[in-house]
C-alpha cells in the first residue's frame, strides 16, 4: 500500500478519535463497536465478522480494528493503523463499560500483535491510555505526571468531584473510578474542567490564572507547593547571557516602561501579549523569537504589578531570579 495513503488514514483516525473524545469524553469512543464499514474513524471494510470470537476489519486507508464479538454484539474494540514497515501503530482502544476488566482488549492486542509482529502505542495518550497502556507493558509507579495527578486528588472537593463526574460520564463512573489509573483520568478532566489546570509529562502544572472569578476550583490552593511551569519569553541573542546567569532582575530590560520588578512570566505559551515581548526583546537583543519554560512554586511568584489593573494581568507574573537548572525547555 502507498505510504501517504496509510499516513493519510493514520492521521485521519488519530484526528477524528481526539475530537470525539474533547466532545464527549470517553463514551464518544464507543463509536468504534460499530458494525462494519459504518464506524466513522474508517473507510469501506471487508473481514468476516463472527457471532462470537475476534473479527479483524480492513479499509483501504490501513485501518484494521479488531472486535471482540459477544453473541452477535461488538463488546471490545482495538484500532490500529498499518505502518509501511509492516508494523502497526495503535490508534484507539475501547471497550463496552459492562465488559470491562476482562483482558479482553489485552486478547485484541495479542491477536494484532500475532498478524503485525511489531504494534507499537501512539506517542499521544490520554491518561486512560497510559493506564491501558501500563497494563500490557508494567508498571509505571515512577511517572512524574501521574505521581502528581495523585497529589492533586487530595486537594479536590471529593463530592464536587463526584458529581462532576457523575453528569459527565454517566453510567460510566463507578467503572472507571473503581480503576486507580482510569480515575486519574477523570481528575485530569476535572481539573482542566473547572480550573484550567494541565499536569505535562514532566509533572509540572501549567495552569490559567489564580484569579477566583475565573475558575470554579481554588487553583491556588490545589496547587498549594507543588511546581508549576511558566514562560519567559524573549530573543535567542540573549541566550548565551541566560545560560551562564539565569533569568535575572538586575539587567536591561527590554521593556523601558516596565516597573522592572523581577522577572517577568506568564502563563501563555503564545498569544497577543507574549508576541509583544518578543518583539522588544529582538529589538535590544536581536536574533530571533524563543520561548523559556521555567519551574517555579506559586509562593515564588507575585503578580505583574505593571499590568495588574488590566485583563493580561491576569495571567503574568513577576519572579526575584529563575536559576539555570530550573530552566526546563529552551525553545
């Protein structure tokens, strides 16, 4: 098969199952157990289907799903895309809540795997599909974003928690709250939910902004001591300086109507505002645009005093000093 016939279907899939599931969450995938040829993450497919056993369905585009039959009824469902290798990338996995905890999607990937050699997790996951994900591979007791997942749980309104959930997944919760790494899922969608809040790879917390009126959550308090990432944003001219001190109050801003007050950090990795840096930065230092994520701790951080009267203020910051070592992405 032609190798930007099978990337186009690849992304395709990928791309229609992260917008069902932003719409509406992981019953959304359900979409997957349909009948052959009617699933709109695939094209036309050919495969016999069984009334119990695993059917394997075919498109044109390097689809393959793999459902787990149950008296006539798709009850387990796993999606993998061909790769021009001969391998096979996982593109969506799923199965029906009254069936799960079973193995059967485990079987699904064991069948795969017989056919393909080489199937391979897609490199973006939700934390339900790490979950899965940890299950077939081992344990992954040591990842700094689930570790802080965790910590965050404890701060949450249980019951508020609770309800949340209950209206957004319906007759799903109990099942996936009864999941150690699958509740951690719902508290990532929780959080961003009702307070902006994002936990990356690294475990760091990227969120909004600490202003009450603009979240349903006390964000300042669920993230209490725990680091958060922001951004500085400035021009590559001025690196060389930044990598030997730093990020440092005391030297010439790029700003002359700035207060000089600290360092100055915002929670947007892109925008109106962050290009407005950008520019000033290029024109005392030159070079071009390049944007620093830092680690700091909320107690570490004031806010703007330059903009606080205003909307941008909301989401900037100011800091003393940003050593090197917590300068975590240099991009």
């Amino acid at each position: 098969m032609d190798g930007s016939k099978l990337a186009l279907g690849a992304a395709a899939a990928l791309a229609v199952a992260a917008e069902l599931r932003r719409r509406r969450g992981s019953r959304g995938m359900a979409v997957l157990l349909a009948p052959r040829s009617q699933c709109p993450m695939t094209g036309p497919e050919k495969g016999r289907v069984p009334k119990n056993g695993i059917a394997r369905l075919d498109d044109p585009y390097g689809s393959v799903r793999y459902l787990r039959m149950k008296d006539g009824r798709a009850v387990s469902v796993l999606q993998v895309m061909k790769q021009s290798d001969g391998t096979a990338l996982i593109a969506n996995v799923y199965t029906d809540p009254e069936h799960r905890w079973q193995g059967l999607a485990r079987s699904l990937l064991e069948r795969a795997r017989r056919d393909f050699g080489t199937v391979r997790h897609n490199d973006s996951l939700t934390t339900m599909g790490e979950g899965w994900k940890a299950k077939v591979q081992g344990s992954r007791a040591d990842d700094p974003r689930l570790a802080t997942l965790r910590e965050l749980e404890r701060r949450i309104d249980p019951a508020d928690f609770e309800a949340w959930g209950r209206e957004d997944q319906e007759d799903c919760y109990d099942g996936l709250v009864a999941e150690p790494e699958w509740r951690l899922d719902l508290v990532d969608d929780y959080l961003q939910a009702k307070g902006d809040i994002t936990v990356r790879e690294d475990g760091l917390i990227e969120f909004g902004t600490l202003r009450a009126d603009a979240n349903e959550i006390a964000v300042e308090y669920v993230i209490g001591d725990l680091p958060v990432a922001l951004y500085h944003h400035t021009a590559t001219k001025a690196l060389p300086a930044i990598r030997r001190q730093g990020l440092r109050s005391d030297v010439q801003r790029a700003d002359r109507l700035s207060s000089g007050a600290g360092v100055y950090l915002t929670t947007e990795s892109s925008g109106v505002v962050p290009q407005g840096y950008i520019m000033k930065a290029m024109r005392l230092h030159g070079g071009y645009p390049v944007s620093l994520t830092v680690r700091r701790h909320l107690w570490e951080l004031t806010p703007d005093p330059d903009d606080e009267d205003i909307s941008s203020g909301a989401v900037q910051f100011v800091t003393n000093y940003v050593p090197v070592d917590d300068i975590v992405e240099w991009e």
